[in-house]
C-alpha cells in the first residue's frame, strides 16, 4: 500500500515542494522516516503517531517508510505533521481519497490540533503557483490568504480527514482584491519631532535618496537614535514586489502579527553591539535568517558602531557589496536578501564628549586616534557620509530656517530617486552610491572652478582617494536634490562637509 502527499520545505526564504511517501509492507512492524528531516521535521513521525492513537486510528502491524522526497534536500519545520498524518491514515484506514490537488502544512499537537508553522506566507505562494489548494491551521488563515491561494483553514487533524472523505464541506478562503489594497502605515514617526537639527535631517535626506549608507557621530543624548528611527519614514514606500519578499522573510521567521499579517512599512532593525554574528547574519541550527535579512529594503542601525565585534562587522561586506548573504551550511548553500540602508552611530572619543560644550572631553589625543581606528577599514570605506550631531542649543530652537519634516523629505528622496532611475537606465546601478570610477567620469563632471574647490579641499585637509570619489558621489546627489545636471561648485562643498572623520583631531 503506497499514498503520496504533497508538503512543502523553506530554504532561504522560499518555499520548496516536497512529497511525502508513505508505504506499508510486510516485515517486522516499524515506523521509519527517510530523506534528510532535520530537527522538528525529524519529531513530526512522533506527533504524527500520536495524534493518530488519539484519534482512535489504529497503524497496521507493518513494516511502514515514510520518504521525504527529493531524499537530497534538507527538509525542516514541523508543518509535515499533517501531511505524514493524513499519509499514515490512508493506509491504515485503506481510504483512497483524493489528496492529489492539496498542499498540505501544518503541526500536530498530540491531541490532534492543528499548530501555526512559520512561513505559511512563500508556502502559499508556492501552492498557488502549483495551482494547488492549501490546507492549514486556522491561526495560520490571514497569512496564508495574502498569498492569494485557496486556502482551507482546519482546527483539528478529524475535520480535516471528514472533508477529504468528502463527509464535511468548506469554501475556500480567498483574499479580495480590496482587502490586498488596504494599505495602512502604522509608523506613526515623523521627522518634524527633531527639533534643531537641521544639517543632520539634510544628510539624512541626502543619504536616503542616493542610498549612501551613513554614519553619525555625536556625544550621547543628541538624538542620534532618534533620528536613524526616523529614516523608514522618507525612503520611498515599498513596491509590490518588495511587500511580497519582506512578507515572506518575517513570515519564514515567524515574525508576522497574525492579525495584520503583512509588512508595509520599510523595516528598521537596530541590534545590539553584543549581537553574535549568526543572529546578525542568519545561519545557526534552524537556518534562519538574521538582522541584516530583516532590514532588507529597509535600515539597519548600527548604534555605539565601534562597540560591535569585529567579525560580526567584518560580515557585513557582502551584503554591503551584492545585497545578498550566503551562509554555508554542512553541505547545502543558503542565500538571503540583505539589502538595507546601513546607518551606525559612534561618539566622537572614548568618554563620549570630544567637541562637547557640556561636558569636558578627558580622553588623550592617542586615545581618540585608537578609538577612531576602530571604526575605520572596510566597513568605513563603505559608508559614503559622516556627519556630526551636535548638541542642540535650544536658544537657537526658534531657528527661522524652515524645518524639514518626514513628508518634504520623502518627497525631495523620491523625485531624486526618479532622476537615478533615468540616469542609470542602461546601466547596472540604481543609486549614485553605486558609481565606480568609470561612472563617475561620465555623470559627475566637474567645471573648472568645481575642479579647483575640490582640489584646494584635498590639499588643505589630505583626503584619500577613496574619500575623493566618495566626495564626488555625494555631490551628484546633492546636485539631483538641487535639479542641477552639472556638479557645481556649492555641491562640492557641501559634500565635504560629510566627510567628519576625516577632520584632524
Ligand atoms: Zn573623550
């Protein structure tokens, strides 16, 4: 006797096909389970077992294989609960109801409940691309839905098994297209809170719309935090397409809210300085995904930037260079997207308050150079601007400078992002951040005075070559904000002034 199931396995952050065999045959009654389980995959045979005995579904006294097929994937999760129970109860009842046009995909709790599994969102996905009904938990509903499946949500493993007898009826749950368009931000931040700060929000604005990753360096207590959590709110919203791969990533770490289960807003995660490197990167026994893949489309904050730990920083290269994160694992390659806005914070000295007017800096010159060292090499080299936060002198609060809020900026991000898009339209670069050197060339060349501002800058204060170009890039996105084709003088200048760190101390 030999039933097929279909399941699903994730691997990165989609979802793979797999079938689950299950057959009988004479020999020593057993219960084997073949095919590379990992983990709770490994478990499902016993919860599966169970939820059979407390369903009053007795197993032939048979020699019984269940196969994961294809045998070389690695298959994990416990949503093959259901789709082993559903295969065991077929031969042990010698039922012969048709499973053929079902995606099965969901826990077993001994008593026969059905349990909620990560990543129902790409499970869904997967179904519906296979045109292929999807059978889950009921908490499980909202999120399978989205996936714009047909989806038939169950409480427990009996009703499940009377509707493929045909014994109990349902309609599938389907999402309509107004309930898709629903699109409601719950950030409620705004850029108009941080008071005084002008230069600040301009470089933030700048560094979102031409996606220079950024660094801000500033003593404690001058709202460095403040502002990195309002930068989601100027990058422009996400497409579609970006919904559908975030969505998928938080769903696949199970980190949807079950009740609004999808991600509109561009995500900001902040880790902490003592973050190890698998929970930054992703990786580790379960293969999941890690901070950077969380801030994918979205910012990652790096705070107290100086404290990380070197490998954990030295991890970031890849990502910062191709968008993507490969971890290697025992013998199979995972890859996640990691493409996010980089944005740390540093003090300017050890004690916090080098250039402080409030307090009194107390570390040596020897000590700021270390300090500083810390946060340079590869990592640096790839953060385009440096600004310093200064401490806000509330007499100058009543500034009549107009203030930037959250909506002017986006605006501002967004209008310059359709410049780049255009520019770069035959090219393999969207943002001007991406130019090498050959790019530079062609879209930021300089007039004769801009040449001699530039010069005099690297004269007077020893910039690198490295810092050179960055200077240039910075500049062009100054120019776009500004509606200028050619990089002028004025642009130049203010990009130099994004350059802190390369100041003496
Ligand atoms: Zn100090």
């Amino acid at each position: 006797m030999f039933k097929r199931i279909k399941g699903a396995t994730i691997s990165g952050i989609e979802a793979i096909p797999i079938d689950i065999e299950v057959d009988a045959t004479r020999g020593i009654p057993s219960l084997n389970i073949i095919g590379l389980a990992q983990g709770a995959a490994k478990e499902s045979k016993d919860r599966a077992v169970h939820c059979l005995a407390n369903s009053g579904i007795k197993l032939p006294p048979k020699k019984i294989t269940i196969s994961l097929a294809p045998a070389d994937i690695k298959k994990s999760g416990s949503g093959f609960d259901l789709p082993i129970a559903i295969g065991l109860t077929s031969i042990a009842l010698g039922l012969n109801f048709d499973t053929n046009q079902f995606m099965f995909a969901a826990e077993l709790s001994l008593d026969g409940r059905l349990k909620p599994i990560r990543g129902v969102f790409p499970i869904g996905v997967l179904a519906k691309n296979n045109g292929l009904k999807l059978i889950i938990s009921k908490e499980n509903a909202k999120e399978a839905i989205l996936s714009k499946a047909l989806v038939y949500p169950f409480e427990h493993f009996l009703e499940v098994l009377s509707f493929l007898k045909g014994e109990l009826k349902r309609e599938a749950k389907i999402i309509s297209v107004e309930q898709l368009h629903e699109r409601e931000s719950i950030n409620q931040l705004d850029f108009s809170d941080v008071k005084g700060q002008y230069k600040v929000k301009r470089a933030v604005m700048i560094a979102s719309a031409g996606f220079h990753n950024l660094l801000m360096v500033g003593s404690p207590g001058v709202g460095k935090s403040m502002i990195a959590k309002r930068i989601p709110t100027v990058l422009p919203d996400m497409t579609d397409e970006e919904v559908l791969e975030t969505t998928k990533i938080y769903s696949v770490c199970g980190l949807l809210n079950q009740d609004n289960p999808i991600i509109l807003d561009k995500p900001f995660r902040a880790p902490h300085s003592g973050s190890s490197d698998v929970s930054l990167i992703g990786g580790g026994v379960n293969a999941m995904p890690g901070e950077i893949t969380l801030a994918h489309n979205g910012v990652l904050f790096l705070d107290e930037f100086p404290e990380f730990k070197r490998n954990v920083i030295e991890s970031l290269r890849q990502p910062l260079e191709d968008g993507v994160i490969t971890i290697s694992r025992a013998n199979a390659k995972i890859t996640y997207p990691a493409r996010f806005l980089l944005v740390a914070a540093a003090n300017p000295c050890p004690c916090g308050y080098y250039g402080s007017k409030k307090r009194e800096c107390t570390c040596s010159v020897a000590q700021i150079k270390k300090y500083r060292n810390k946060i340079s090499g590869p990592i640096l080299d790839r953060i385009d601007i440096q600004v310093n936060v200064p401490e806000v002198d509330y007499e100058k609060l009543s500034d009549d400078r107009v203030d930037l809020d959250s909506k002017t900026m986006k605006e501002t991000v967004q209008r310059v992002m359709n410049i780049q898009r255009e520019r770069f339209k035959n090219e393999k670069i969207n943002y001007n951040s991406q130019m090498n050197e050959q790019h530079l060339r062609e879209y930021c060349r300089l007039d004769s005075d801009s040449h001699a501002v530039l010069k005099m800058a690297v004269d007077r204060f020893g910039f690198s070559a490295r810092s050179y170009s960055k200077i240039l890039k910075i500049a062009r996105t100054i120019a776009d904000i500004d509606e200028s084709d050619n990089v002028l003088p004025r642009h130049i200048k203010e990009a130099i002034s994004y350059r802190a760190l390369d100041w003496d101390v």
